[in-house]
C-alpha cells in the first residue's frame, strides 16, 4: 500500500520552502535561498517517482486495471450526512503522472533559475513564490474533494498572479498579473457555481462518490441532476459545463484566452513553469478528473469541450504565425497544444478502445511538458544573452549558443510531430482519436499540425539562422552549468518520452489500452509538417524579402492574425462602450435625474420649512424620510398587490 | 433568584461596569490614560465571563429569552466592543470625556443584549431604542466639529422616524392577531394583507438599522460625520446585534409567512449588494469606502439569511464573527493613521508599505478578508452564505452575488494596489502605533487567519442551532 506520509511530504516540501523563504529569507538566507528551494524540490522530486513507480508497478493495480486510491483522507469540515470538506490525497494514474511532470518540470526550473536570476535583488521573495506555486498545484493534482480543488485552484491562481507581476515596478508586468488574475477570476466564478450545483445534486463533495453518483441513472442525484433544467439543458450539463468554463479561464481556452499572452511579462522561467508546463494545463486535468461524468452523462458538455479545444487550437496557431516576440509566440503555441489537449477529451469515450481520446490527451499533456518547458527555457538563454524579445534582434545566433541551438531544435522538431521525437507520437493518438470520432475536427487539427510546424521553424530559423548575428562585446556565454543542464534533460526527455506505451498506463477506466502504431494514417500529418517546416527554411532561413511580400499579399488575414483576430480590442469595446454607455452611463443619469428628481420634488413642499432650519443641518433628512417613505409604501403594494 | 443570576448574567455585568465606571467617575477621577487601561481591563473580564454559568431558559412570563446561541452571540459583541476599546486608544486618551464615552457605549451594548434576548415585541422595541439612542450621543463626540454633530443630529431624526414606522407596524400586528408575544404570534400569523403590511414596517425598522438598500441614506452621512470608534461601532456591532435577532425574528416568529418574506429579503439583498457596490467603487475617503463596502456585505448577510435554515442561521453568525475581526481591522487601521497623521483619503496611503510595514500587511489581510479571497476566513464566511443561499435552488440570485463579489474585489483590491505598488516620493511618515492598538490589530489578524482555518468553529456553531 501507498505511504501516505511520503506522498503528503511531496506537496508539503515546497509549502515549507515557501514559508521558510517567505519569512526569514531576505535576513538570514540572502544568497543560499536557491539552493534551500531546489534542494527541498529535489527531495519532493524523489518522493514523486518512487510514489509513481509504486502505483504503476506495485500496488496500483488490482486484477488488471488501476484503482483510485485514497491513502489519505482528514474531514475539514462536516457540513452534513455526506457532506463534508475533505483535506485528502487521491492517487490514480493522471494524479500520479502529474505529481512526476509538476515536480520534475518545477525541478528543471529552479535550477535553471538559479543562473537566470543570479544577482536579483529579491532572490529569496522568487524562490518563496516558486515554492508556494508548486506546493499549490501539487496540492491541486492530488485532490480529493471537489471543494479541495478548488482551494488549491485560487492558490495557483494567487501565485501565478504574484509571479507575473514579480517585476512589480514595470507597469505592463502589472497591467498583465492584474489582467491574469480578473479574466481567471471571472472563469473561477463559473467553476464554483458549477460545483454547487454538481454537489447540490449529488450531495456530496467527494471526488469519488460524485462521479460514482452522477454516472449511474438509477441514484436519487442523478435522476435529481437529469431532471431539473434550466433554459432547456439539464442541471447536470449546466454544472459540467460551468466546471468547463472554470478550467477553460485557466487554461486559457477561446475567448478566454487573453492574459496567457500578456503573461508572459513574468520571468522567463516562471513562463515555462506556469504557462506552459503546469499551471495552465490545470483546466485539462479538470476535465480528465471529472471525464466519467462528462462521458457517460452529459455527452454535449463534453461536445463543449472538443469544439472549444478545436476552435482554441486552430485559432491560436494562426495567431502565432504572424507575431514577432518570441515569448508571444511561444504563449499562442501553448493555447494551441492545450486546445489539443481538450478536443482530445472531447472526442473521447469512457472506456476500451474508444477511450483513446483521453489517454491521448493525458500522453500530449505529458510530452508537451518536457518540449514547451524546453522551447521556454531556450528562449530564456536567447533573450538572456540578446536582452530584447525580438525577432527582428536576433537570427544566426547558433554560432554562439550551440547547446541551446541543438536542444531549441530538438524541441521544434517534437512539437512539429516529426517522429520519432515525443510529440510525434502523442499528436498521432490525438489525431487518431478525432479521425475516428469527429472528422470536422480532425480536419481542423489537421490544417493546425501543419501550421504548428509552419510557425515554430520560422522562429527557429529567425532566431538561429536568417541575418547574420549582430552581437556587441562583452557576452558571458550561454550562461552556465545550471542554465544548460536542465535543457539537456529536458530535451533528452522531448526526444525519447514519445516511446513509452503510454496506454498501459493511463486510460480512461483504468485497463490496459493497446495503442496500435498506423503507418499510412501518420502520412499526412507528417506530410504536412514537413511541408510547413520547408516553407519555413524557404521564407526565413536568409535574409530576404519574401515574407514581406507573402504578408502583403494576403494583407487583410494578415492584419487581422497579427492583431490577434482583435479579441482584445472586442472585450475593450464591450467593457469601455457597451458596458460603461448601456448600463453605467444610463444609471448615472437615471440617479441625477430621476431618483434625485423625485426626490427634490417629493422634498420641496417640506423643504420651504426647512429653510428655518437650515443654518443647522443639511436638510437632507427629510429627503431622507420621503425615501424611507416612498420604499416602505412601494414595498407594501408590491407585495401585497402584485407578489402573492 | 438564582435563575435571574444565571439568566440574566451578560445584561447584570455590563450594568455593573456601568455603574462602576460612573463611581469612578464621580469620585476624584483618574488619569485618562490609568482610566483607559481599567476600562480595556474591565471589558475583557466582560468579555472572558461570558464563557462561565451559562444557561438556557425564559424570564418574566417569556419576555426575556436566553439560549446558548444567544449567549454565543453576546459573546461576540462583547469581544467586538473589547476590540474597540484596544484599537482606537489614540482617540479615547485625547478624548476629555472618556468614561462617558464609555458609558453611552456599554448602555447601548446593553439595549444590544435585551433585543437578542427579547422574546417579545415590546421588549424588542425597548431594547431596540436603548440601543440606538446612546449612539447618538456617542457620534457628537468629537464635540469641536461641526460634522459631527450633523451626523447625530440626522442619526437621531433618521431613527425617529423609523420607529415612528416600527410602532405602527407593531401596533398592525396586535391589531391583527391580539398578542406580542413571540412565541404565540406565529399561530396567528396567515399572510392577510394587513399582517403583511406588518411584516414590511418592521422589516423596515431593521432594513433601516442595517443600512439596506433603500433604507440605507443616512448611513453615509453618519458613518463620515461621526468619530472613528463610533463608525466602527455601528457598523460593525450594531449590525451584528439587529442582524442576529433580525434572523431570528423572521426564522421563529415570521415562519408562517415565510414564502413572502423571503421575495423581500431577496430582492432587498439584491438592491443592497449592486447599489452598495456601486457607490463603494466611487469613494475616495476611507471612512465612506468602508461605510459603503459594509453595506454591500449586509447585501450577503441577507443571501444567508434567505435559505430559511439551520445553515443559514450558522453561516451568518460565523460571517459576522469574521466581519467583526477584518472590519475592526480596517477601521483600527484607517484610525491609527488619521490620528497620527490626520489622512483619511485612499489616496494618501500610496506607499504605505514603504514607511509602515506592519499596518499594511494588516490592512491587506483585513481587506483580503472583507473581500472574500482565500485563505482568509472572509473565503469561508462568503462561501458558507453563498453554500447556505444557494440550497433555496435560486441560481439567479446566486449568480448576482457572485458577480458581486468580483465587483467588490476589484475595489478592495484597489485599496491594496495603492498601498503596496503605487510608488509616492513622500509616502506617511513612520506611524508610532499605541501598544494597545497594536495588540488589537494583532488579534484581529489572528482572528481572520484562525477562524477560517479552524473548522471546530464552524461546527461549534452549527451544533448550537
């Protein structure tokens, strides 16, 4: 049986990292903060992967498929028979393989840090934020409870806002943590009232009794959550797809896709670790929590779910060819995969073959890690060495950071699908899935894998070939041992992460599922990939004017993409226009003109006698008392007469 | 004899404070500073006695009621008035007339005591104005401005007015069902149109207490006019007095028309929470910020109230032992610099936390917690009203509070923002804060990390409904 004490050590360290550096780490830990936090993650690193070896090989598997099990459970609170607030740790096959992927992922990013944030001033203040970031979302994969989740969810939330605003005296670092933290608030809205309602019904908050609840039609909650319906659509799909819009905020899922873009004004390495590696893939792993629910019992939440993902990552791509910041484009390409990720979900059924949808899904989440942490991490060494985000910078840098060259290519190569690097394999289970379940959105992924290799290469190649470099004096190379060494790792898992048989390990019911390798169906996709890659090496490889020409000659697609099919400017024009002259404007006039009118007039027969006594108060109050009036006899009429 | 000892404990020991702080006072007197430390003394004793001989039980043919969720009650009201004894020491050592001060305040706390225990409506309307009247005085306090004694002045007219409505809706219900008694009033009540005219005059009296939207005018004006104490006074205590038996009086006496009250409650909360926000995200003086955001938060007190359940009962009085920590905090903050400092604009704190660390991280915690985000308790006293609400099964209503709780974040947050980003070449001086004030700051930020994070509170609560 499992430890409970180790696997609660595994969260717990970076909490204790946190507060430790948090606390005392500007007085007596100034300069050996880094090593205390990635010391302690290490140890947390260690109990991940024994705890993971354990499930997978030892004690997860009772007659051939994988249990949920529950080593650790401590009510927090009893509302009721049932239901209760539970602090526990739950460990099935995606809580394991997320505790590896968050631990390891976060690992590669304090050592890297410490070369990318040597000589900050608030070095100890980055390391504590980094551990509470990790202890929150380590907290959040091994939930138990429903509610659990979502403490954990605003803990990430927090963080991640402390993070993007760690460069707290530039203001776009503000404007973006502020932007982050409002668009992902209003998405946690729809995510808490959708657990009210799923707990209302099923009365209960626990992970396993829900799904146990709301999958089987013939309990009392399901029959309660099937039947009551709101606009036409059942309770039930009205609480998934509220659950839904929470995960899509965080994993910034069309429309809401707008802070993962400016986030990106957080250290670099904070960009590879929340908003590519983890914390955005939290809305995923929502998703894949509840998947029983969303398969069995609501089928058009979960149709929800694959249109937004298709429409997400065709979108994104197309967004990510035309931007120049490096780091932007790699944010657009992250919503893309992750979009990837959630039609993956949304194509699949429960159980057996059909349930390749989902162990596809997890096997993405997982290889995505290991290359989009890489292409961050690589494109911290650039803009180390370069300073500027800027495309137009950079180019024939290879010369002069050949392992960061290798190991950025190594990266572009698994996210462009070219086998046999790790994306190859994952993108083609998806592929696979959505071919045989939904061909609209095959195509759609389709037409994006193409794109996906079209836009990483043209940033390869404009960062490390095109012009020739122009680089001033004084360089201090790539930037040492702690900065090259979590790229080589990383990039050794992008090229060989793709050959574990994943299936056996992670699926929807918990069997074995046997994923067939296809020849013929991975033609196409490849095919376009490398035809993406090679138009790509034609337009950027050197210097020249072709990809001017090509945008002016598609200039209004291109305008448009480049602007980011103006999403931004169409929340703005809702919330400055729309909201502010509609409702605020209409109100503002209706509360100087009719209520204070009224009030005036109703006041002006008593006023003429306060006139006497005027010189002592205001006279408002008996403004005041017309109101109270006025209300108590509007009151009265409405309820007696209309309210009954 | 003996039950009117053990009964009647809470209301006997402030009586004796009272009189003893008025000996003290009529005798040769002593130094405002030696007084202030007897009376911080005296109120903690009040305040730890509540703990001890405590029973259930009625007086005088039912008029006086005690119950141990009253007691608890009591309790936090005494430890909201110790609070306010420790935060606003800088005011009361310069005030010259102290003991009195104190005196107004017990007497209302007093009149705060019978309306919990009242179990009948005459005592309820006795109690009530014994609760409202000494306030009144209290808010001329600060006796050389002229503000201040406007927002009595309109404090003291605003009320008589509402009572003046009060009486006749109590007059309607003796009219209409022949008894005042609590507990024999709900056989009588059937939802005629005469009783629910009824019904709205007394809800009105505590619509008026609570400052709910539409009844909420006079709050502004006197929350700014008066002195510090005295807003945090009424804000906090006061409405955590009417707001208890409020609840109790719609659960237990108004169950019989139940269906009608609660459209009004709903509808009320509605108002109260969108106009409370509104006018809270215009306001520039720290005092009318917090006078309106407190509005908003009964708008969230009344979404508790409406499930009608022993949830709602447990969820509101936990939200207000909350409120009364993070509200006192906030406004121990704002009095300790407006006394050092004499600043009582949002825009004097840019850069707070430069010159003033502590006071910050205390402001920040309290708003956190007013503001409803976790780990603070203020997460968990919003989320158990919004939980207790929500098992009405009325989504709309359920979706407005939330939408609600962002609007409020964004201002709360903007106090924050201000305090801790905004950069100011000449931020507040270093503020020497009283040691008591300290202490009191202290408290309540322990209350607002431990009551959310203890959950035997939670059910210590619900297992005295």
């Amino acid at each position: 049986m499992p430890n409970a004490t180790y696997i609660a050590l595994i969260p717990l360290l970076p909490l204790a990292g946190f507060l430790m550096l948090g606390i005392f780490g500007r007085k007596y830990f100034k300069n050996t903060s880094g090593i205390i936090g990635t010391t302690l993650l290490l140890v947390s690193t260690v109990l991940a992967l024994y705890t993971a070896y354990g499930y997978f090989f030892e004690y997860g598997k009772v007659d051939g498929i994988y249990q949920k099990l529950v080593p650790l459970k401590y009510t927090w609170l009893q509302f009721s028979e049932g239901v209760s607030i539970d602090m526990g740790i739950i460990l099935d096959p995606i809580s394991a393989m997320m505790l590896v992927v968050v631990t390891f992922i976060s690992l590669m990013v304090h050592i890297y840090s410490l070369g990318y944030m040597k000589g900050d001033e608030r070095f100890p203040v980055y390391y504590a934020f980094l551990g509470l970031f990790t202890f929150s979302m380590l907290g959040l994969v091994v939930s138990s409870n429903i509610f659990q989740i979502y403490i954990f969810w605003e803990l990430v939330g927090v963080s991640s806002f402390l993070l993007i605003g760690y460069y707290y005296d530039k203001p776009s670092a503000v404007a973006a943590c502020k932007k982050a933290f409002i668009v992902t608030r209003f998405a946690d809205v729809g995510f808490l009232i959708g657990i009210l309602i799923l707990s209302f019904h099923s009365g209960t908050l626990d992970f396993n009794t829900l799904i146990a609840t709301l999958t089987s039609p013939e309990t009392a909650g399901y029959k309660s959550a099937a039947a009551a319906s709101f606009i036409g659509v059942s309770a039930l799909t009205w609480g998934l797809a509220l659950v839904f819009i929470g995960g899509a905020g965080k994993s910034a899922m069309f429309p809401l896709h707008i802070w993962l873009p400016d986030a990106m004004e957080g250290p670099t390495p904070v960009s590879a670790l929340i908003h590519a590696a983890t914390m955005v893939v939290a809305g995923v792993f929502l998703v894949a929590r509840l998947f029983p629910v969303f398969a069995i019992s609501s089928p058009n939440a979960l149709s929800l779910v694959g249109y937004v993902g298709a429409i997400s990552a065709l979108i994104a791509a197309l967004i990510a060819c035309t931007q120049t910041d490096i780091k932007r484009v790699l944010a657009y390409s992250t919503m893309s995969q992750i979009g990837y990720m959630m039609f993956a979900l949304g194509v699949s059924k429960y159980g057996g073959e059909d349930g390749l949808g989902f162990t596809a899904s997890m096997f993405h989440l997982f290889t995505h890690a290991m290359f989009k942490a890489l292409l961050f991490l690589g494109a911290g060494a650039v803009i180390h060495y370069i300073h500027s985000n800027e495309m137009k910078d950079m180019g024939g840098l290879r010369k002069y950071l050949p392992i960061t060259h290798i190991t950025f290519l190594i990266a572009c190569l698994a996210i462009a699908g070219v086998p046999p690097f790790a994306g190859f394999f994952s993108k083609e289970e998806i592929l696979l899935a959505a071919y045989e379940h939904n061909p609209t959105i095959y195509w759609i992924a389709l037409i994006t894998s193409g794109l996906t290799a079209f836009y990483m290469f043209r940033l390869y190649f404009n960062i490390f070939w095109n012009k020739e470099a122009h680089v001033h004096g004084e360089h201090k190379g790539e930037g040492g041992f702690a900065m090259m060494m979590p790229l080589v790792l990383l990039a050794v898992g992008a090229a060989v992460a793709g050959f574990i048989p994943f299936g056996h390990f992670v699926s929807s019911d918990g069997k074995r599922l046997e994923t067939a390798f296809h020849l013929q169906f991975s033609i196409a996709p490849v095919a376009l990939g490398l035809a993406g890659i090679f138009i790509a090496m034609w337009m950027y490889k050197t210097e020249n004017n072709k990809p001017d020409k090509f945008a002016a000659s598609l200039s209004g697609l291109y305008k448009a993409t480049y602007h980011k099919f103006y999403i931004d400017e169409i929340y703005t024009f809702i919330t400055k226009k729309i909201i502010f002259n509609l409702i605020g404007r209409p109100a503002a006039w209706i509360d100087k003109n009719i209520v204070d009118g009224l009030v005036n007039a109703t006041g002006n027969g008593t006023k003429d006698i306060s006139e006497i006594i005027k010189g002592f108060q205001s006279g408002k109050v008996q403004q005041y008392a017309i109101y109270f009036l006025v209300s108590v006899i509007g009151l009265a009429l409405l309820f007696i007469y209309w309210w009954k | 004899m003996n039950d009117f000892l053990t009964l009647m404990k809470p209301e006997l020991v402030i009586t004796g404070i009272i009189f003893l702080l008025l000996f003290i006072k009529l005798g040769k007197g002593l130094k405002n500073e030696t007084m202030l430390l007897v009376i911080q003394v005296l109120l903690l004793l009040n305040f730890l006695a509540g703990f001890f001989f405590n029973a259930e039980g009625t007086l005088f043919d039912g008029m006086y009621l005690t119950t141990n969720m009253i007691v608890l009650q009591k309790n936090i009201l005494s430890l909201g008035v110790y609070l306010i004894s420790l935060l606003f020491a800088d005011w009361f050592k310069k005030s010259e007339h102290m003991p009195e001060f104190f005196m107004l305040m017990l007497s209302a706390l007093l009149g705060m005591f019978f309306l919990i225990s009242s179990g009948n409506l005459l005592m309820f309307f006795l109690a009530l104005e014994l609760s409202t009247i000494p306030v009144a005085a209290m808010a001329n306090f600060d006796l050389d401005k002229k503000r201040s004694s406007e927002a009595a002045m309109k404090m003291i007219l605003s009320s008589a007015f509402s009572s003046g409505i009060l009486l006749f809706g109590i007059s309607l219900i003796y009219g209409a069902t022949g008894t005042i008694s609590f507990a024999e009033l709900p056989q009588q009540l059937n939802g005629s149109p005469l009783q629910i005219l009824a019904l709205i005059f007394l809800f009105s009296a505590f619509a008026f207490k609570l400052s709910i939207v539409p009844f909420h005018l006079w709050t502004a004006d006197v929350y700014e006019g008066s002195p510090m104490a005295v807003t945090s006074f009424l804000s906090v205590i006061s409405k955590g007095a009417v707001a208890f038996i409020f609840m109790a009086t719609l659960y237990k006496v108004f169950q019989p028309m139940h269906a009608i009250w609660y459209n009004l409650v709903m509808i009320l909360s509605i108002a109260t929470m969108i106009i409370g926000n509104l006018f809270a995200l215009r306001q520039q003086n720290i005092k009318r910020f917090l006078a309106f955001s407190s509005i908003a938060q009964v708008g969230f007190i009344l979404l508790g109230i409406s499930s009608n359940s022993i949830q709602g009962t447990t969820s509101v009085v936990y939200f207000i032992l909350i409120y009364v920590f993070s509200n006192l905090a906030a406004f121990g903050v704002a009095a300790a610099i407006a006394a050092k400092a004499g600043r009582e604009n949002i825009d004097d704190y840019k850069g707070l936390y430069q010159t003033n660390p502590f006071l910050s991280w205390v402001l920040a915690l309290a708003l956190f917690s007013l503001a409803g985000i976790p780990p603070t308790a203020g997460f968990f006293g919003k989320l158990f009203l919004l939980t207790a609400g929500a098992s009405k099964g009325s989504y709309l209503f359920i979706i407005i509070a939330a939408l609600n709780m962002i609007i409020s974040l964004y201002y709360y947050l903007r106090v924050i923002r201000s305090v801790f980003m905004d950069k100011n070449d000449e931020p507040l001086d270093k503020i020497k804060i009283e040691p008591s004030a300290k202490l009191g700051l202290m408290i309540c930020a322990a209350g607002i990390v431990l009551v959310g994070l203890l959950s035997w509170i939670y059910d210590y609560i619900q297992n005295l409904v």
